[in-house]
C-alpha cells in the first residue's frame, strides 16, 4: 500500500472533518467529500484488484461512470468509492478479486420485514 | 465472413439451416459431422435471440411429465452432453463449463413441494420406476445447498441436471462451425422458401440462395417459414425474464430451477412465464417478484447487486414439446423447433442430425410423437 | 407511489434550468440526482466549494451559484442522493439510502449530461492514471490537487482548462501533452466562419494558451503512442510516447488523461430511443425533435446529454425543454410559448456556433478510437482491442454478439468505457460504418442494483405479478447503513 499521498489538499473553506477508517486505520476526511477522495488523500491503494486477473487498480473517473473505485463500504461489498459520501465512524476496505457475499445467511432477514415499510 | 459469391447465393451447400441460435447450429455442426456441406442463414446483431437469453440449464427433471417421449429424449440429450461438450473443447479449445453434478428444484411452500413430488412420482410410474429423484426437506437440503434460506418448503433433487454456459457454447459452437468450413450468412431474416426441381430458393431482403435442402430452426420465425413448405408450427412467444447479478465467491454449490451461479460467480435470476408478444423487454413489477423469491431462496443474495436484466422470447408450441417433422409436400424441408435448445443441443448434433442426413431412426427417436400435424 | 408532471434526471445545468422554468409555469416537478448537491459535474458543489480561493476554478464555474439558489421553489421536490435504476414511460424506480421507490411522471426530461470519452491505451488501468474530469471534480469537492510528479495528456478544452486552474492552485506540472494530430489544424478550417461567431470561446482558448506559457508549463504538441509504465507494485511511475520521430520518457505519479466529452446515452438507450452516428463528434446522440423531444413520446433530452454544446447551452436547452412540456401539458399559451422558443433558440444557435471548429479540430486521434491489439477495452472483464477485431473478423454480427461471446461489456459500468470503442472495432474490422454496426443493447438496471433493493418494490405494487408461480412476494429491502444512520 503506498503511504506517501499523491496528492495534497489546497486551502479550502471551512468544514467539518470525519474520521473513518480504511484498511483497519483512521483516515481524516472533509465533510461532504467522497470516500474515493478521502483515500487518496490520505495516499492508500490500490483500492481493489479485479476479478479476471487481481490486477491493480484505483479511483479513475470519479463521477460513477468506470466502477474502478468499488470499495467495501460499512459491510456493502462492491460500492461506489466515488459516489459515497464520507460519515463519522465509516469502515472501508479493500477489495481483492472477486467480492465476497456475507456468509451468515440466519433467520432475521428474510420473512419478518412488515410489508410497506420502505414505502 | 460471407463472400461476395455468397452473397450472390452462388457457392453451393448441400443443405442450410435457417437460424443461427443454438438449435440451427447444433443440427448445422450434426451434419457438417456427417460429411455435409452446410449454410447457415442467421438474422443480425439484433435478433430476438433466445440463445443468448437463456439460463443456460441442461435440464432433465419434471421434463415430459405429460410426454413421456419427450422425457425420454431430454434424458438422452443429457446422456450425450459429455459427448458433445468434450468434442467442441477439442475442436475449438473453448470449455462450455459444463457440470452435470445434479440440480434442485426449491419450493417455497409445503403444498408446491407436494404438488412436484406428486408429479415426479408419476413420471416415475410412466417410465417403470427408472427415474432418479429425491424429495430433500430443509434440513437435507441445507446439506447440499448451505446458502439456502430458512423459510423454504424444500426440494426435489435430479441426479442427472447440470448446466452449462450459454454464451460460451455459442461462441464455440460459431467458431467450430466456421473451422469446419460452414457458411455463416448473417443477412437474414429469410422472407420466402420458394421450391423448384426438388431444391429450394430461399428470398431475403436484396438476396436469394438455392439450396438442396433446408433446416427450419428460426425460433419464432419457423410459424410463418414453415406454412411455405406445407408444415405447421403454431408457435407462440413465451417471455422469461432473467435477472443478472455481478460475480461473487463461490455460493452455490448446485444449479436450480431458479437460480443458478455460473463458473465465473455470476448470479442468474429467473423465470417467469408471461404470454406478453414480442416483447423482450422487462417490467419492473416480475423482476421485482423475482428478485424477492430468489432473496427467499438465498438471503445472502439481498446484498448482491443486479447488472443487467433480460427479457428472452421462449418459442412455445401449445403443448411446450418440440415439433420434429419433414415435410411430406416438399420432402427434403425439415422443421426443428423448441424451446429447450441447450438442453436438447447434444441430441441436436447427433441423432436429430443423422435423421436428417438420412439415416432411418426416426422410430427410434419416436418422431412421429414430435409431429406438427397434432395441433 | 407518487406522481409529478414532470421528473427531471440529472441536476446540472440543464437539469436545474428545467426545473425552474417548469415549476414557474405550475407544473409539479421531481427533480433528482445522484449527488446529495445539485450542480451537476460542471457545477458540482457549487452551492458549498471546497477551494477557499475562487481565482483556481475561475468564474465559468461560479456562474452556477445563481442556478442553484434558484431551485428553492415550493413545486420543485428535490430528490437527491437517489440513484436511478430504471426508467418506463411513466414512472422510474430509485434508490435513496438503500431504499427503492417508484415515482410516476407525466413527462420526463433526461438530463444527465456527458461522460468523458474514453481513453484506452496501453495502461491506461494502472493505478495514477486518471481523468482530466476526475481531477476537477477533486478540486471542487475536495479541494484536493495532484501532488509529485504530474503529467496532463490528451486533446480538447478541458485539458487545456485543467492545466490552468492546476497551476493557478501553485501544482507543478511535468508537462501538458498535446495528442490533437497536426492535420486536424487543417481540417477545422473549414469551420471558421463560426469560430469566428464564437470568438469569445476562441479568445478563451487563446488566453489559456497564454497562461499557461506565463507560468512556463511545458506544453508538447503532436504528441502520440502513450504508454503508461507501472513500478514493481503496479502503481504508476512513468509515460512513455512518441514524438518528434522519437520514443521518450517522462517520471510521473499521476497522469490525467482526457479526449473531450461525449453524451451519456445509457438513459436514453435503455428506453429505446432512436440515436444516430455523429460522425464529426465520433458518438451517438439521440434523435431528437427541435425542442430536445426524443423518438419515445413524452421523454426530452436536454443538455449535453443530447449532443455536446457545453453549460449555457445546456441551461438554454433546459429551459427550451422545459416551456415545450409546459405547452404540452396545457400550462403555456401557443404564443407565449412560440415567442419563448424563437428567442432561445437564437441564443443556443449562437452559443453553438464554434461546435463544427472544435469537434473538428479535437476530434481525437485514430489511436483513441480504435486501440492496438494488446490494448484493453473492457477494463471489468479485461478484454484486449484485439479478440473484438478477431471476433468481428470470425463473422461476429455485431457488438451484443461480441458482448456475449467475450463478455465485454458486461462488468458493472455496464459498457460505459468500452461500448464505443467496440463499435468502432468493429466497424473497422468488418469495414462497416458505426451506424450500421450498431451499439449495446442497454437495459435496466442503468446502475448496478442490489437485489435487496429491486426486491423491494415486489411489496410497492398494485397489483399482483402476472407471473403465476412466483410466491407472495415479501418486503425485503434494507441496507443496514440507512438504518444505522
């Protein structure tokens, strides 16, 4: 993982700063930024490896279009690094190959929803 | 590629398949195997193409309950799939991934379990008692398939399903069929069969071909081809709707009637039955039932994300069974149609293609059952 | 499940412009867009930007405020932070927080504006290697800026933009490398005449050309071959390309690419409407009536999402959208609508004016459109240039083909980066014009979607499936992430 940060943050107008954690440690991040943002600010990647040939890759477009900065995001496995805004406490991890599906498949999840609550 | 003296329908073949899907070019690969010199005329980029919307399932359980012929050659078909999957991998290097390790039919509830079992067990009686399933409750189920969700009923298990890739077996298929030197013609669709002198003209927009014999296996387009050559195909379009999901690791062990993972970690969704026309497109409110089921099935799919979604047109006869026939007033113009052509691939390439070549099996294929004329 | 007379995807300048004409015209208007801020990518964060300095971005971007301040109208619903997954005729289903729903519309304007063009080369997936897009939409949001070795490559305004407000922010740069073939000065000649009506844009190159000779940038022109080297760990070290008759060599950390812009027509495809080969701008654009309607009755288009004209055009065009629905939808008189019409219409000619000039001189080089063999196309399902040429070669009918028999195309952005390149591909390698070869069949989702999700409009229905084997369908949607909240 690279430590030294290919990019630097300018003078910016006030904000509130988020901590969240990548790979097990903090990262300080700008209130209303992106998580993809957020990481290479704080110089970490590469962000995943794909799934056809565990090569390297991260953020590329920032704007949603190339899926290059999938990410686990709070448990969400193959989320959009740069489409997800930071929050307080956040834990995002790296992909590497193919995305894991959670392997606890018990009984809370799948009957007991009331009907229309996500109306 | 097509040749310009292709186009002009001048290079000869003995015989050409009308459709490239999988049933034109499994009979197509059958007799090019046979020695034949063989067409194939297929529609374009955007033809509705069941082939590449299929769920990819070789598929012997509960097939031919009211039929048991049908069943009968369904089972062969997948007797001969080893066959068949391993000579396309010699011959192109492609590996189809086809497993034929057995597949479950899950239910939801206790009364639809019931209600296949039931129906198993008299597929069992029609075929004297040679007919491998087992009924799995939840528990035994859970053994074969751990991802499974808590709420369902159980299933039916069939030794002898598997499944298979679709789109690979296209490719290999294409591509065999091109190294043994057979014509594709991607110009279609044809709009007349004109026959003359014991041979036949085919007519599509801007050109025409002679050819000797023809194949009938244009899905859907068989209903109004095959009223030119005196055959009857009333088939009508049957959507199913196919969800699918991004890869994930391994999670299912075993191919379903609704779900199936395939050897790259995709995850398929399906099917629904709607008699909709021809529209291949998808409405919100099945993939959403869909989706759901398959969340019922499998709750660890609640948090896989969905890529793209298909509406494929099933090519229905009244009945759901294929329609095998010749012609009786235009010998030498065959019919083959259905709506299992993964599944019916390998007896697609081998017996129904040495009838056609002329070999007398049609009893033994049990054709006559197969015939157009019982509508 | 709730109904607007008019659902407006995409809050950029287009989108916002829309929905405040419709709304003063009385209509109920949905406006929605995947960011929690409206501003689209031009105008991205304008309402709260990140740089203290406003000189960095300029006032091009800080035009947008007026925009934004301007959607705080009581018929306007803002829909932010939703994700739109799939579009009919008259509704659309979204995702906020993890939570699917279902809005109906009467119209719908689809203003979801344009994407970068693709830049495939060999590594282009390595690591550091981004888009010029990418890099402002960092200083607007971030007020992030690349930092160590930086080189900016490609052809079209935004690089020259890039370069200016990266170095008005103090970043050194490498080099700006100019891959606009030499011939291209020739061939945009012929569009003078309307440069010359867009002499404010011309002046606005010519002065960024300046700049960037004052804060002595290295700026290379008839620059060609890109290759981006990786170090041992794959992360991006260095550039190599042609020039000058030579191969050379450049240390970098970051290169940001860029080949111009061209619509997102995902949208636009999966409904089904017609769209046509822009043959100068080397993309497709919907077909589109003179007021942005497309061939599907009831759904406009507007902004760069129909064909590429920039922000003002876009804002023009919104409006233009906008009166027409109202006119339709009997909220606008037949004169004050046509008088409406005539003068927008005016001001869009003129502002589009320089088009031909640039689309002809940044139409990008052969190299861009139709890669090498060892180059990778598809970078979700890492297909190279060269099995789609072979595929195309063997017979291969067309781009839906090629998809299903390589698989490009089919990873989660959904054919964004490579679908025009294989068409082009193609075209090439069975000698067929684009038009002909065709494009991706697109179809919903438009993003990728959690089941979860998708499963969660099975209980939102009025009636029940048609599907007669499927079982009762249970409410089953939730990221635990919204609940956590």
């Amino acid at each position: 993982m690279a430590t030294v940060s290919n990019f630097k943050r300018l003078p910016a107008n006030a904000a509130a700063e988020v901590c969240i954690w990548v790979e097990g440690q903090p990262v300080t991040a700008r209130e209303g930024e992106s998580v993809a943002a957020a990481v290479l600010a704080a110089g970490l990647g590469p962000t995943r490896t794909t799934p056809v040939s565990d090569s390297a890759r991260s953020p590329y477009c920032m704007m949603g279009v190339c899926f290059e900065c999938l990410m686990e995001i709070d448990g969400q496995a193959n989320s959009q690094g740069c489409m997800t805004a930071v929050e307080e406490g956040m834990q995002v991890r790296f992909q590497r190959g193919i995305r894991a599906v959670p392997a606890d498949t018990d009984t809370e999840k799948s009957t007991e929803k009331e009907a229309g609550e996500n109306r | 590629m097509m040749s310009a003296a292709a186009k002009m329908g001048r290079v000869e073949a003995d015989i050409t398949v009308i459709g490239g899907g999988l049933v034109g070019l499994a009979v197509a690969l059958g007799l090019q195997d046979r020695g034949l010199r063989v067409a194939v005329v297929d529609e374009g980029d955007l033809a509705l193409r069941a082939s590449r919307g299929n769920f990819g399932l070789v598929w012997v359980q509960g097939k031919g309950d009211t039929c048991p012929a049908y069943a009968r050659l369904s089972r062969r078909s997948a007797r001969l799939w080893g066959d068949f999957a391993a000579g396309l991998q010699e011959s192109t290097g492609i590996d189809v991934q086809l497993t034929q390790r057995g597949g479950l039919f899950i239910c939801l509830e206790q009364d639809e379990l019931q209600k296949r079992v039931d129906m198993l067990e008299s597929m069992r009686r029609q075929h004297d008692g040679d007919y491998p399933f087992e009924v799995l409750d939840p528990a035994a189920l859970r053994d074969k398939e751990p991802a499974v969700g808590p709420t369902v009923a159980g299933a039916t298990w069939g030794p002898e399903d598997g499944h298979v890739n679709p789109l690979l077996l296209m490719r290999a298929m294409v591509q065999r069929f091109l190294d043994a030197g057979g014509q594709l013609l991607t110009d279609g669709p044809v709009e007349r069969i004109e026959s003359h002198n014991g041979a036949f003209r085919l007519q599509g927009a801007g050109w025409t071909r002679e050819t000797g014999r023809v194949v009938l296996a244009a899905g859907l387009g068989n209903k109004s081809l095959a009223a030119q050559v005196g055959l009857n195909a009333p088939l009508e379009p049957n959507r199913g709707q196919v969800l699918i999901a991004e890869r994930v690791q391994p999670l299912l062990n075993y191919p379903n009637g609704h779900v199936r993972q395939t050897a790259e970690g995709t995850i398929q969704c399906g099917d629904s039955k709607e008699d909709v026309g021809f529209d291949c497109g998808t409405t919100t409110e099945v993939e959403a039932a869909i989706a759901a089921r398959a969340i019922r099935m499998f709750p660890a799919l609640e948090q896989v994300r969905l890529v793209r979604s298909w509406g494929a047109l099933r090519v229905m006869t009244p009945d759901g069974y294929p329609i095998y026939q010749q012609s009786e007033s235009h010998p030498g113009a065959y019919l083959v149609t259905c709506h299992s052509g993964v599944t019916l691939a390998a007896v697609h390439a081998g017996p129904i293609a040495d009838w056609i070549a002329g070999e007398n099996n049609a009893g033994e294929l049990e054709l006559e059952v197969f015939h157009g004329d019982r509508f | 499940m709730n109904h607007y007379d008019l659902a407006i995807i995409g809050a950029g300048p287009a989108g916002m412009a829309a929905a405040v004409t419709a709304a003063e015209s009385g209509l109920q208007v949905a406006l929605i867009d995947e960011q929690a801020r409206p501003g689209g990518q031009i105008y991205r964060n304008v309402g709260s930007p990140a740089l203290r300095q406003r000189e960095i971005l300029g006032p091009d971007y800080y035009a947008g405020e007026r925009l934004v301040e301007a959607l705080d109208h009581p018929q306007i619903t803002d829909f932010s932070g939703a994700m739109v997954w799939e579009v009919r005729t008259d509704t659309l289903c979204l995702t906020v927080d993890g939570q699917s729903r279902q809005i109906g519309f009467q119209r719908l304007l689809i203003a979801t504006g344009a994407q970068e063009r693709p830049v495939p080369f060999p590594g282009w997936t390595t690591p550091g290697v981004m888009t010029c897009g990418a890099a402002q939409i960092m200083l607007k949001t971030s007020g992030l800026a690349p930092n160590g070795p930086l080189i900016i490559a490609g052809s079209g305004p935004l690089l020259l933009l890039i370069a200016c407000q990266l170095s008005r922010a103090g970043v050194e740069i490498e080099a700006l490398l100019e891959t606009t073939p030499r011939r291209r000065y020739l061939e945009s000649l012929s569009a003078w005449p309307g440069a010359l009506r867009g002499w404010r844009y011309l002046l606005k190159g010519a002065s960024m050309l300046a700049e960037l000779r004052r804060r002595g940038v290295k700026h290379l022109t008839g620059v060609s071959q890109l290759r981006a080297e990786a170090d041992a760990e794959g992360q991006l070290c260095g550039l190599s390309y042609h020039r000058g008759g030579h191969q050379q060599r450049l240390d970098c950390a970051t290169l940001l690419v860029h080949q111009g812009v061209v619509p997102n027509v995902q949208l636009s495809r999966s409904i089904g409407a017609a769209h046509d080969w822009d043959e100068v701008q080397q993309c497709w654009r919907p077909r589109l009536d003179p007021y942005g309607e497309t061939t599907q009755a009831g759904v406009f288009i507007a902004g760069d999402g129909g064909g590429i004209g920039g922000a003002l055009v876009a804002e023009l065009q919104g409006r233009r959208a906008a009166n027409r629905i109202a006119n339709q939808l009997s909220r606008l008189g037949a004169t004050e609508f046509e008088h409406r019409a005539n003068s927008l219409q005016r001001q869009i000619d003129f502002q589009l004016a320089i088009r031909p000039f640039l689309d002809r001189l940044y139409r990008p080089a052969d190299e861009f459109l139709r890669p090498s063999d060892e180059t990778l196309v598809c970078r979700c399902e890492e297909v190279r240039a060269g099995e789609i040429r072979q595929l195309a070669r063997g017979g291969c009918a067309g781009p839906n083909q090629a998809k299903a028999f390589s698989r490009a195309g089919m990873g989660p952005c959904q054919g964004r980066l490579c679908g025009l390149t294989v068409s082009q591909l193609m075209a090439e390698a069975s000698d067929r014009p684009v038009a002909e070869v065709g494009y991706y069949n697109i179809r919903s989702p438009i993003k990728p979607v959690t089941l979860g999700e998708v499963a969660g409009l099975a209980a939102d229905q009025d009636q029940q499936p048609q599907a007669p084997q499927i079982a009762e369908p249970s409410a089953v949607s939730n990221y635990q992430r919204s609940v956590s909240r």
